[in-house]
C-alpha cells in the first residue's frame, strides 16, 4: 500500500509539473501564446520544427529588455558616482566641464556632453582597474546605490516575466547570452546573480584590456580606449564572432537591437523575435518613439512585416518586477 501511494504521488507530481505554467507572470495573450507555441515547436522530437539542442540559441539585449533604463543607463549613473567618488580622492580628476558636473552629481550636466562626454566619464570611470577589481567595485555598487527616483536598489528592477522566460528556455534546452549595448566587464559582475547567465555568455561594448604584472601578479587592466561598440549593425557581428551560430530567438527593446532581430529572424527555419514594448506609466515607464533612451521606432515598425512578437508591458504582464511579489 505504501509503494502504491508513493507510486500515485509520484505521478501526481509528474502530472503537475507537465502542465505547470512556465510564465506565470504573463497573463494570457498573444505573446505568451507565441513564445510556448515556438518552444514547444522546437523541442518536440515529433514536431516537424524539431531543433537539436545546440541549435537553440537565444539572445536577449540587457537594458529595458532585462532590467529597467530609465531615467539613464544605470551604467551611466555608476560612472558618474564613481567619479564623484575618485574626485574626492583627487580633485584634479574633474579636469573638464564633463567631468565636474560628474563629480557634482549633476546628471544633467554629465549628460550635456552627449556621445563624447559620455565616454570621457567611461574613460575616466572604468579605467586603470584591474577586471577583478573592477567587478569588485561594480558589485560593491549595486550593493549599496539606490535608484534615483525610485529609492530601490538597481538589481530590484530586473523584470520577472523576463526571469521566468530565461528560465522556461534553458529547462528546454536553450543557451541564453546576453548582447548589450552595455559594457561587458560591467555586465558580468551581475549576471549571474542576476539572470543565472554565466560570464562566458555575455556579449556587450568592449574598452582596450592590457596584460600586466602588479607585484607579482598577472592581471588583466582596464585601459580608457573603447575597443568595440556591441550596439545596432555591432550586435549580429559580435554574435557571429563570439557564438558561431545564428540564434533562433531574439529578445530587444530598442531600434539599438533592430538589426539583431532581423539577423536572427532572417535565418531558414523556426525562428522568433520579440520586442519589450515600455506601456506601462504606473508601475515602469511609458516610452518608445521619442525618448532619449532606447528609443523604439524603426524597429517597432519592423515588428508586424517579420512577425516579431511586441509584448505590451502593461497589458501581458502580470508582474513586472519581482518585488510587486513580495
């Protein structure tokens, strides 16, 4: 009788789990409905659509696709705390207008500089560090900063149906990179933590790296050139360099991942596009055609001519962030 209840929980369990939703966060709709109808097409030996495993490469951009961008960057707003914090040490540091409104904590200021001011404080910011003590300091960071308008800490505002869609791919056997626009040192000291995707699956921006020996031991130093800019027509050609193979489903934000959507949806076969579409006022942000940061226009218009997916935040998920679970 034992072995029979056992036996009876046993498949129980097994029951469940087969028809547990794997996107809770996402209320009925057209998205959801697409994204299980594809990994269901995909992972189904019997499906005329079947992939093997190493074929199922996903890869998702980072800011506003994974975790929140807005009012800026938050790579941007450690940059600039962090000059603050060396200009305490060294006032000499805010040698220009850039980078005195980066040590007043002036955002606006910083950001008056455009493209060019930006990678002065990038330059200043993140160079002269060894990688490890770099990731130390970023960790050290989003340990203790608070979002500017928000109060939460940075790593609050990952999206929790994005968690779970990371998740539900790699249960059926998908690799999940990340291809940002961001840089890639700076990403890496999260990522795992954050999104359960290893170092050695994040693609983003790239600064000059020098070899040195610092008493005695061999260390990687950040140098203040940028090396490559893993943004737009960058975002495919990273890809093809670092993975080697065309990606089958493809998750942006922005007209920065247009390009890496259509290189992914472009391929023969199964593929899939998806686009986080910023509709939500009250518990995100609202934003696409106009803003300053991850502006979606072209891309949006690509959407409905290649069949990509466009996710209203406000209306297909049930939760954005996984503290509204709490």
């Amino acid at each position: 009788m034992k072995k029979l209840t056992v036996a009876a929980f046993a498949m129980l369990a097994a029951t469940a789990t087969a028809f547990a939703d794997p996107l809770p966060s996402w209320n009925p709709g057209d998205a959801k409905t697409r994204i299980v109808a594809f990994v269901d097409s995909v992972t189904d030996p019997d499906s005329p659509d079947y992939l093997d495993p190493a074929a199922r490469v996903a890869v998702f951009d980072n800011d506003g696709t994974l975790w929140s961008e807005q009012p800026v960057y938050f790579q941007f707003l450690f940059a600039v705390d962090r000059v603050a914090a060396m200009a305490k040490e060294d006032p000499a540091i805010a040698s220009s207008p850039i980078l005195k409104a980066a040590a007043a904590g002036d955002i606006e200021g910083a950001l008056a500089g455009g493209k060019k001011g930006l990678l002065e404080i990038i330059a200043v910011s993140h160079s002269g560090l060894t990688v490890t003590e770099f990731d130390v300091a970023v960790r050290d960071w989003l340990a203790t900063a608070r979002h500017p308008t928000k109060g939460r800490p940075y790593t609050d505002f990952v999206y929790q149906p994005m968690l779970e869609l990371l998740r539900y791919l790699r249960d059926e056997g998908f690799t999940t990179y990340i291809v940002s626009g961001g840089g890639i040192h700076f990403i890496r000291a999260f990522a795992e933590d954050a999104y359960r995707v290893p170092p050695e699956q994040v693609i983003g921006s790239v600064g000059e790296t020098s070899f040195e020996i610092r008493d005695g031991t061999p260390v990687i130093v950040k140098d203040p050139a940028i090396a490559f800019i893993d943004d737009k027509a960058g975002k495919p050609v990273a890809i093809d360099r670092v993975i080697g193979r065309r990606p089958i489903f493809a998750g942006g934000n922005s007209d920065g991942d247009l390009q890496m959507l259509q290189w992914t949806t472009g391929g023969a076969g199964p593929r899939f596009g998806l686009i986080v579409h910023h509709t939500d006022a009250a518990r995100e942000w609202a934003y696409d055609r106009d803003s300053h940061i991850g502006r979606l226009d072209k891309a949006l218009d690509a959407a409905a001519g290649n069949g990509w997916a466009v996710v209203d935040m406000k209306n297909d998920w049930r939760v954005v962030h996984p503290f509204e679970l709490e």
